[in-house]
C-alpha cells in the first residue's frame, strides 16, 4: 500500500497571505458599513472618520488575496500534467 503525502506549497507563506487578504477586507468593510447601521453616536463619528483607513484595509486585503491567487495560478501552471 502506498500512501500519498501532499506536496508542500512552494511558498509556505502563501496560505497566511489568503487569511491576511480576508481579514483585511472583512475589516474594511466593517468600518465601511458599519456607520449606516448604527444611531448617532461618538463610536459611530469614529466609524465615519475611519473612512480612509477603511479603505486601505479592503484594497489591500484584495491585493493579498489577488497575490495568493496568482502565486497559485503560476504554481498549477509549472506542474506538468497528471496522467
């Protein structure tokens, strides 16, 4: 019986690079909706300052993500086919 193992991934970063990338976004988005669900409030004027924060958060989220997947695109692409 021969057992398989997974290949590693050429870059063991990667995975934590997809995780940051959707943290980063989920984080963005948060502070980008967050202030037309809630009543007027200090907490919600600070929502509304962190606007630009917000955004930095959700583009570079989805540039991390758009990087794992390009870095998984390049890696399919290098390995030969399977027969």
């Amino acid at each position: 019986m021969s057992s398989q193992r997974s290949k590693p991934s050429a870059h063991p970063l990667n995975n934590d690079m997809l995780v940051r990338g959707v943290i980063l976004v989920l984080i963005g988005l948060v502070l980008i909706i967050a202030p037309h669900f809630m009543s007027a409030s200090s907490t919600r004027d600070l929502f509304v300052h962190a606007n630009i924060p917000a955004w930095f958060a959700l583009v570079l989220g989805a540039a991390f993500m758009g990087q794992y997947g390009l870095r998984q695109y390049r890696e399919k692409k290098r390995q030969p086919p399977r027969k």
